[in-house]
C-alpha cells in the first residue's frame, strides 16, 4: 500500500540511487547467508487460542522481514542486507499489470525479473510471500503500472478525480467501486484472474524460499450507502468480507492448489480491522491433502498516523486491534505495518508498542518498507543503519523455539532483552537471532535454568545467533533467556 506521499517519493528516489551502486558490487560478494530460515510445515495452538507456525522439527517459528520491489527496484544487495541482518522473510510486491499487459501476453522481462528475486531469497536463505498487489484497484484510477490491468477494469465509463492529498479516498469513488464490483462478479474476469494465479504459481512452485502467497492485498468493494458514515461503512465491509471477497478467496486457493499443493495461503481483511473491526471473513477449506496451509494477514496501521498525526497512545489503536484480530483461528502473519515517520515522538513509541504486541499474537510480520531515507517509510536511514525510532523492529528475536513462547521484554534501543519459554521435552536447539544493530559490540546470553549455549557473535552488519539446548529438561519447564550487549 505504502509509501505514498511526497515524503516517500525522497525514500524512494534514495533507495533507488542505492541500489544502482550497490548493484555494481562484484560477484565475489554474494555470500549465502549462514543460516536458512526453516519453511512452516505444521502449527501448533497455545493455551489462548493462538495458531503458531511450526518447523518439521516441531518447532514454534517467527518470521521478521521487509516489504520490497512495489517498484521493480530491489536488488541482489537488499535481499542479501535483510539475510545477514537475521531477518527470515520478505514480501514481494507483483503487479498484474506488469506481468500480463495484455490478456494472454505476459512479459517475459517482469517474469525474468520476479524470479532473480527469488533465486536471491534461494541463495540468502530467506523466505518470500508473494503479495499480489494493488492500490486503488490499478493504473486506469493513478495506480501507475500496478494493481489490476486496464483490461480487466470496467468502470462503466463513471469519472474518476484524483486527490492528490489523500490517494485512499479514490477507494470511494463511484468509477472504483465499479471497477471491483466487476471484478468479483463478472465471470469472464473471475476466470481470467484465476488463471494468472495458476500461471504465476506454476511459474514460482520450483523455488525453495517460496512460502506462499498473500492473495489479495488489502481488498474493498462496493459501499452500499455513504461512506462517511461508519455504520454503513463497517456493514458494507462485513457484507463483501461473508461474500464476494470469501467467494474470491476460495477460487483464487482453488486456482493456486491446482499446481501447488506445498505453499501457504494468506487471506487478508479489509482495512477496516486497523480501526478495531474484527473480520467477518468465514473459515476457509484447503483441498491440498493433508493439514491446510492457509494463514491471515491483516495489515497494522493507524489511519491518523497515515494521515500525517503522531502517535496518541491514548487512542488505545493497539489494544483495539489485537483485539479484533486475535478472534480469527488461523496463523497470523502482519504482512504490513510501520508509521510514515518513526522519528516522531509518538510514533517512536508506536514502533516499540507494535513490536511488543506482535510477539504476542503473530507468528511473523514483515514491515514497510525496505529502503533508505531521511523520512517516508524507509526502515533504514541514508547510512543504512536502522531509521531513528524502527530500532526494536531490528532486535533480537526467536527464530525457532523449542516450545511455546511466553513474554518478552525489550527496552527501546533493544539492548537488554528477556524471553521466557515454556519447553516441549525435547533437546532440539532454540535459536535466537542477534543483530548486529542491537550488539554492536557483542552479545552476552543467559539461560535459567542452566542450558548449554553457543553464541556466534554478530560482526560487521551481520546478526549473530545463540543457539540453546535443554537436554533432559521436563515438558512445560519455564526457561528464562536473557541477552545484554557487551
């Protein structure tokens, strides 16, 4: 969805110029990462109702990554920057637009495209979720070159006037809403979108960093009423939630799974769950065999941070929305979040709160955006480090957890962290990730009771990681973890 306002336009430009230098770097180095993210293959319930997403080792995972190339322009240093900083995930923004310009034609240059960057997640050892993506449906309402193509827009020839204040409310314009009502009830388009699903699953199915894909990003549809009015709005996002986005959803898992029986499946609500509206999408079947492999993505953001406020804590945003989002039973992965401005006081502690709640409730997150700036959503500042106030969202985590996690506890320039887990019996290792921003200068890593653990340190931009076994120690066993810089 994200950057986009002017400020973005500067992060962009920035990790443009970046990526063109960087891009020049000589074959020599790129390394593979020293460690591969473990693919999902299983999930596990906790106490509370949470589903988690576990290893084939049966270990409880937690995917952190970014967002990249809305744009077309990540490259071979970006995907490897995200690896050696001990992220495990990145969202791939696709666009319908460039991939099939015309009906049946799709370019071979974007197809060229989209799998060097999946080769690169292959050799970094990271994983990637596909994001089919738009905003504002696609280019015929300002979409540039992507979302939906203009031959699968039908409007009804209805006007369309940009705001170039506030690009969201383009969503309710009578030309826009036209244009998805169509689209979920045409069948001619139903076909055709399925039948792109199929071609790109077919297309992405060989590569190992492949797990899965986000179907459809953030969704609307047709208002029946006037849209400033919450009640009617809220009702018309239940009403497309029960129908005609559940009936997408279920042709679009129907469309995947006739060449892809291995990857995992996101569903995502509308925006409306960042107001605290609880989705009223219904449970969904997988016809692959064996346990499904379908998760919820729903995005993290607070409409008054991006329209331009800082953070109010005493809005209670967060406490809403983990609230409206904890009810739907399946693995939740944030496939976005991040306030336009992490240098703002507010939105500094926004950041903190975010990453707190999501170590409670989500299996992974991946934040926008992956790029560098001096402002917009950039995670990373002109010199690469993190942006002033995204810190916790480079601290230590749990890649993989021997158990079921308990509370965390992270100060706000991440150095002293604290982690409790409760064990499964088994000797397998916990690993934890330790960046580098976090412990410049080395980790020191504590476990209560005693286990035997091995630190590499990080160096240089690269994470370091702990790696904890508890040998003989009794299922439900409370272990206490924790890590201060040196």
């Amino acid at each position: 969805m994200r950057p986009s306002r002017p400020v973005a336009a500067l992060c962009l430009a920035t990790s443009l110029l970046a990526g063109s230098l960087l891009a020049g770097a000589p074959a020599h180095a790129a390394r593979p990462a020293p460690h591969r993210a473990a693919f999902p293959t299983a999930t596990t319930t906790t106490a509370d109702g949470r589903v988690l997403l576990t290893d084939d080792h049966g270990r409880t995972l937690h995917l952190r990554g970014f967002n990249l190339d809305k744009y077309a322009e990540a490259t071979e240093a970006d995907v490897r920057s995200i690896a050696d900083r001990g992220f495990t995930l990145i969202r791939v923004a696709v666009s319908w637009t460039r991939l099939e310009p015309e009906r049946g034609r799709y370019d071979q240059g974007e197809l060229r495209r989209l799998h060097r960057v999946m080769d690169w997640a292959d050799r970094y050892g990271l994983l990637a979720l596909i994001d089919f993506h738009q905003d504002v449906y696609g280019p015929k309402f300002g979409g540039g070159d992507r979302g939906i193509p203009l031959w699968a827009t039908r409007d009804e020839g209805l006007p369309f006037h940009p705001d170039p204040d506030d690009w969201f409310a383009g969503y309710f314009q009578p030309a826009v809403q036209t244009a998805f009502r169509h689209l979920y009830d045409d069948g001619d388009l139903r076909r055709w979108q399925s039948e792109f699903y199929t071609r790109i699953a077919l297309e992405l199915r060989g590569h190992r960093s492949l797990l899965g894909y986000d179907l459809f990003n953030e969704p609307f549809g047709p208002i029946d009423g006037d849209p400033a009015d919450p009640a009617v709005l809220i009702a018309s996002s239940a009403a497309l939630e029960r129908g005609r986005l559940a009936d997408m959803y279920r042709r679009l898992i129907r469309a995947v799974r006739q060449v892809d029986t291995r990857s995992w499946l996101f569903v995502e609500p509308t925006v409306l769950v960042g107001l605290g509206v609880p989705t009223a999408l219904p449970a969904f079947a997988d016809p692959r065999a064996g346990a499904a492999r379908l998760g919820y993505a729903p995005h993290f953001y607070d409409t008054a941070v991006e329209s331009g406020a800082d953070w109010d804590p005493a809005g209670g945003f967060v406490e809403k929305y983990t609230a409206a989002i904890t009810g739907y039973r399946l693995p939740l992965l944030v496939g976005e979040w991040g306030p336009p401005d992490s240098r703002r006081p507010g939105n500094t502690e926004l950041v903190r709160r975010q990453v707190a709640a999501m170590n409670g409730f989500a299996s992974g997150w991946t934040m926008w955006y992956w790029c560098k700036g001096t402002g917009g959503y950039c995670a990373l500042g002109p010199d690469g480090r993190p942006a002033p106030g995204d810190e916790p969202a480079f601290g230590p985590y749990p890649r993989a957890l021997a158990g079921l996690p308990g509370t965390v506890e992270q100060g706000a320039a991440a150095g002293r962290y604290t982690l409790t887990f409760t064990t499964d019996g088994s000797a397998r290792a916990t690993e934890l990730v330790l960046p580098a921003a976090a412990y410049p200068a080395g980790a020191r890593v504590t476990v209560s009771p005693a286990a035997t653990v091995e630190v590499d340190q990080p160096r240089g931009e690269r994470a370091g990681t702990a790696s904890l076994r508890l040998p003989h120690t009794p299922p439900g066993t409370l272990i206490t973890v924790t890590v201060t810089a040196r």
